[in-house]
C-alpha cells in the first residue's frame, strides 16, 4: 500500500521540493492522492514535463495509486500566486 509519508519522502528526494502538500484523498487506502508541490526542477518547463517527472519520481508506487492529482509549480510561478 502506497502511504502519504512515502508519496512525500520520494518526492523530496528526486525532486527536492522548496514546498510540499500530499494529500491522501483516498480514506487511507493509498489509491488517491492531491499533490502540490514547488520545485526548482520546473523551471522554464511546459506543466506536462513538470508532471513527467512526479510520476517518474513514484514509478514504483503508480501501479498502486488509481488516481493522482498533480499541481506543479516553479519557485517563481509559486510566488506569484
């Protein structure tokens, strides 16, 4: 089963994230997640190469997780909003 702690900690190692929200949308079993999260790594890149790269990051887990929200944002992007 796919935990939030997980989704979180394999997140912050590959993509280094200045901000990070994980939320477990699926009552707890690990199905459905809604992720926000900032990171250098988005910079000058179009929102599905950003998203390329969060479901890269949690290959492992992606054949566990039915669906995934994905809110990615470059440090400048984040601060403008």
């Amino acid at each position: 089963m796919v935990t939030q702690q997980s989704v979180e900690e394999k997140l912050t190692q590959q993509l280094n994230p200045s901000h990070l929200e994980v939320k477990d949308e699926s009552d707890g079993c690990g199905a459905k997640f809604r992720i926000v999260i900032v990171s250098e790594q988005f910079n000058d890149k179009p929102t599905i190469a950003c998203h390329r790269l969060v479901q890269a990051a949690l290959k492992d887990e992606m054949s566990s997780i039915h669906a995934l929200t994905i809110k990615t944002f470059s440090p400048e992007k984040w601060a403008a909003q």
